[in-house]
C-alpha cells in the first residue's frame, strides 16, 4: 500500500493509494472540504495515471464524514480525467455523510457509487483474470 502525501496540519485526513487487481484504490479518511481537497486531487491523479485502462480508479469514502462541494467538484474532474483515458472512477460510500449530498445532487448514478469495496473489487473485469 502506498500512501499519499499526509496533511502535517491538525486535519483530520488521510489518503492512501494501492492497485488491488487491475484496478487502483484510493481510501479517503475523515473531512473532505476545501482544506483537503489538494491532498486527495494529488492522489487521485496520480491513480489516474498509474491506472492501466480499462480498470478502473476506486475511490473509497467509507471513512469520510464529511464532504463538501469541493470535494463533489474534485470526484467529477477525477472522473472526467478517467474516462478521456479510456477508464472510469468508482465511488465507494455507505454513510449518510457522503451519500446524502451526492443523492440530493444526482451525482450517485454519475459516480457509479457502489455501497462496499469488495462489491467493486468483484468484477472480472475490476479484479484482473481468474
């Protein structure tokens, strides 16, 4: 597992960066607003780049409890820079956190949002050949 560069402020954040299969996972922990928005945007496009497409870029909100509009902003720029590569970006989100703004958006469907990793991880196509 690699990790991404680290907030040294008092925030509560975290990202970290590992390729499971053929796809690459991007596991976001605690507030995702303006303050973090640049830490998680160097992760991700760095996923996007290391990603070998058709697989694709998963980012894992499951340990966020907070996002924002910068955030949303973040995932929809990740997802346009993965699919003109030939690749898209999957959501991962369970709490009400997360999912209550990006439902009251319309974003879910967009974002391909799925309730667990291991869900995405499953695919055939996701998780590389038998």
């Amino acid at each position: 597992m690699r990790g991404c560069r680290m907030c040294a402020d008092e925030l509560p954040f975290q990202t970290t960066r590992e390729s499971v299969g053929a796809a690459v996972v991007v596991q976001v922990a605690g507030e995702l607003d303006r303050e973090t928005a640049e830490e998680l945007s160097d992760c991700l496009s760095s996923a996007v780049r290391s990603v070998d497409p058709p697989a694709p870029v998963v980012v894992d909100l499951t340990g966020v409890d907070f996002i924002g509009a910068c955030g949303i902003r973040l995932l929809l720029d990740h997802q346009d820079k993965c699919l003109r590569r030939g690749s898209e970006l999957v959501v991962v989100a369970n709490t009400v956190a997360v999912l209550r703004p990006l439902q009251v958006l319309e974003l879910t469907g967009v974002l391909g949002v799925r309730p667990c990793l291991p869900d995405v991880l499953a695919v055939p196509e996701v998780s590389g050949p038998a």
